[in-house]
C-alpha cells in the first residue's frame, strides 16, 4: 500500500511536469503565431490540463480502493489469526488434559478423597453449629420471658421496689416505689436516684449506698417516710446484686409498709399496760383488805363488814372489767354468740332505769324518760343493747355533778327507717379535741379522771356491739361545762328485714 502511494506521487509529479512544460512551449508558441493556429494551440493547452486532472483523479480514486481492500485483507487475516491462536489453545489443552488423565488419574483420586473428608467434617461441624444456634436461640426466649414475668411480678408486688446499678442509677422500679419516692418509675430509667427521689428521703438513698459499698448479700433497716401530715415506716431490705465474677453491678431494695404493724404493736403495749393497771388497783386493795382480816387486825364488827364490803365491790369491779375485756375480744374476733330477736327499745330503756335510778339518787341526779312509742322495735340481741343501754346511763351519771340530770329518749324516723337513742347529761363535757377517741380502749379523758373512776372499755364496747353486731352507728356531741349526748341509732325491725336476718 506504502509503495503504491509512492507511485501514484511519482506518476502525478511527472505528469504534472510534462503538462507544465508542454504548456509553456505551447503558450510560447500562442505568442508568436496569428490565425486559427493560435486557436488551435489554446485547445491543445486545454486538453492538456483537462488530460492531467483525469490521470491525477484516475490516480487517487485507484489509492483510495487500494486503502480499502487493503483495510479488509488486515481485518480477516486478524480474525483468521485469533481463530487459529484460540483453536491452538484449545488443542494444547484438550491433549494437558488427556496427558494429565493419563499420567495423574492416581493424584487426582486422592484429591478427591481429601476433598470429599474436608466436605464432610465441615457439613458436620456446620450442622453442629445450627444446634447450637437453635440452642441459643431458645435460651435467648427463654430469657426474655423469664425477663417478662420477673418485670411482671415486680410491677404487681404492693410493696415498693427499687434496683439501681453501681452508679447508683436507677434500673427498675415498680408504680409502688414511683407513688412513694415521687417519680415516674416508667420514664426514669437510668437517671441518679439520688435526683429522683425527694431530699426528705436522703436516708434510704445513703442506706443503698452504703450497702453496696459494704457488699454485703442483705440487710434491713427501719426507715420512716413523712407524707404530709401522716408518717409512715417501712422496712426495708437491700441486697447486693453481683455478676458472674462476683463483683456488685447493683443494689435491689424492697420497702414493706408496716405502719399498721406498728400502730397495732402499740395498741398491744398500750392495752396490756392499761389492763395491768387496772387488774392491779382492785386487787391491790382485796389483797390489802383481807390479809387484815385474816390477821384479825378487825376492832370490831361494822369495821370487818366495811372491809368485807371493800372487796367485795373490787371483785365486782375486777370481774366487770375482764368480763369487758372478754366481750370485746369475742366481739372483733367474731366467737360472740348473738341471739337477735325483735325488742322494744321503750322496753328495754324502763329496765335498765330500774336499776340505775338509785345509783342517780345517791348522787341527787333527776333521770328523765320519755313517753312510750307506739312501734320502736328493733332486731338486735336483747343482752347486747341493754348493755349498751346501762353504760351510756351510767357514764351519764357518774360524770353528772349532784343536782344535775339525766335524759334519755328515742326518736323513731319512718322515713329512713331507723330509731334512735339518746343519752344526755348536764355534766362536765369533754373537750373537743378529744372527742374523736373517746371511743378508743381505755381511753379517759385527762380532765376527768378525777370525777369519776373506770377503764376505759365501756364506749369502748358500746362501739363495738352497735356497729360491729348491729351494723348501726354511734355519736357523740359534746361542750365543755355545759355536758354530753352520747346516741346510737339502729334500723327498724320490719318484716322483710326480719326474713333477711
């Protein structure tokens, strides 16, 4: 292709200077010549020109199909050459191949052998390991639901618990502990306890501290918690919670309210005192009085009859008081027998005045009744409300100065179906911030030890017979100096109540 584009560069500068020579002899001709001559050697100039342009295009359409025959020929000969190249490998190959089959078959074999061991230790290590995540993966389950029902307890339990790690933040608390440390146990996750719970209660968050840092596995404490008005004392017990290399990671505290458990202790200490006391005044004196009869210290026989009377009416005096004490414990531990019928209230009230209107004129005291009522029956044990009846009567006129009076009556209201009695008094009264445990065992009004000697029980049991038996209901009003009106009040006895009972 090279020596044809050298050719056809030859060729063209030869033609071109042939016509260029030829055309200055002719041109020099034209110069000289006149006539059709010199026409005729202008067109042979012309054909001249016109002759050299053909070769040169003849010359140049002739390398242009040279340049693309010769394009193709390079082209096939390429592809001929990359065919004949890939069969050549793929001929190498085939005969490896086949001296390898013939001279290895030996090593491959033993390949294989390998191959297929390494393949079956590994398949059984795999599945192995798919045991041991399907173990995991139940272990996991049952951790969390473990996890679930251990939250669920927690969060059930009354009692309030609280578990903090060792930064002293808190990890888990119940709706008790939020209501009784003032936070929002469900939003306070891991936040210092010591900025979740109230300054006032300082003491439980250096109780906690101090068992973590002391390690040791449990320890309770007494600790009492002011809310508002009214303090409460709960025990509380922590323990220290430890990882598996034995190194605390928290501390778990459970706080038992026992302030019922407290109160009802020193109702306990304070009853057995004032039995005690009370046992012990009556037979002091039947102690004293009758080692002097016995050692016949006696001068004569009216002061032997007044020793007699003396312990006499201590005895009587003893035995009241453990008959009030034995009532009142079968009252609220539900052993009293109870023989409810339909009574009269009238009738009841004319009784028991019988009996205490000479205690009332001893002391000059007017005991006041009122007219009968035409229905005032109630369904109640007969015994039960007559005591109740002769207590209110007597408190009345012991505490009744002489020349004062006593009135008692019952108002029947048929609309609420209910009759009432009343007691009143014009003695000395009972001050207003003491009303409220009058009521309570052995509880005296300090003012008025002096006027008059007891133990305390009688209200005591009044209360206990109306609204413990009889499911009615009890009052007092009360002014100091001016007197008191002690009532219950208890539901009629109608026919469909009577077939309820």
């Amino acid at each position: 292709m090279r020596l044809g584009r050298d050719f056809y560069i030859m060729v063209t500068a030869f033609v071109v200077c042939s016509l260029a020579i030829v055309g200055l002899a002719e041109w020099q001709a034209l110069s000289i010549g006149e006539g059709w001559c010199s026409w005729y050697g202008a067109l042979r100039i012309v054909g001249c020109c016109v002759g050299a342009v053909g070769v040169i295009w003849l010359g140049w359409f002739w390398l242009k199909l040279a340049r693309a025959v010769t394009s193709i020929a390079r082209r096939l000969k390429k592809e001929l050459t990359a065919e004949n190249a890939e069969g050549a490998r793929q001929e190498i190959k085939i005969q490896s191949s086949a001296s390898s089959a013939v001279e290895k078959p030996a090593i491959i074999k033993e390949l294989n052998e390998a191959i297929e061991q390494q393949l079956a230790k590994y398949s059984n290590h795999i599945v192995e390991l798919g045991k041991q995540i399907k173990d995991l993966q139940i272990q996991i389950q049952l951790s969390q639901r473990q996890k679930r029902n251990t939250e669920a307890i927690i969060y059930s339990l009354r009692d309030a618990v609280i578990v903090v790690d060792e930064l002293d933040r808190l990890l888990m608390a119940n709706e008790a502990a939020g209501k009784l440390c003032g936070f929002d146990f469900k939003t306070s996750q891991h936040k210092s306890i010591g900025g979740l719970i109230d300054p006032t209660k300082r003491e439980f968050v250096d109780f906690l501290r101090q068992s973590r840092q002391s390690k040791v596995e449990a320890t309770r404490h007494e600790i009492q918690f002011s809310q508002g008005e009214r303090a409460k004392v709960f025990d509380c017990i922590v323990s220290c919670v430890y990882d598996e290399t034995q190194r605390v990671c928290g501390v778990a505290a459970v706080l038992h309210d026992i302030t019922r458990e407290k109160q009802i202790q020193q109702m306990k200490n304070d009853f057995v005192s004032h039995v005690s006391h009370e046992l012990k005044t009556p037979l002091a004196s039947i102690i004293a009085y009758s080692e002097m009869l016995a050692e016949d210290e006696v001068a004569d026989e009216e002061t032997r009859k007044r020793f007699c009377s003396v312990i006499q009416n201590q005895a009587g005096r003893l035995n009241r008081l453990i008959e009030d004490i034995l009532n009142i414990s079968r009252i609220e531990s539900g052993l009293t027998k109870i023989e409810k019928s339909p009574v009269s209230l009238t009738i009841l009230i004319e009784e028991q005045l019988q009996m205490i209107r000479s205690y009332a004129e001893a002391k000059n005291i007017e005991v006041v009744a009122q007219k009968p009522i035409v229905y005032d029956q109630v369904y109640a044990d007969k015994d039960m409300i007559s005591q109740v009846i002769v207590n209110l009567l007597s408190n009345a006129v012991k505490y009744t100065p002489s020349g004062g009076s006593v009135k008692i009556e019952t108002v029947v209201d048929e609309v609420a179906h209910t009759a009432q009695v009343t007691v009143s008094d014009t003695g000395v009264g009972i001050p207003k911030d003491e009303i409220k445990h009058i009521f309570d065992k052995f509880y005296r009004v300090d003012a008025n030890k002096n006027q008059a000697k007891g133990t305390g029980l009688g209200l005591s049991l009044v209360k206990q017979i109306i609204e413990k038996v009889h499911n009615g209901r009890v009052f007092v009003v009360s002014e100091p100096g001016a007197g008191s009106t002690f009532g219950f009040e208890l539901p009629l006895a109608t026919g469909q109540t009577v077939e309820a009972m």
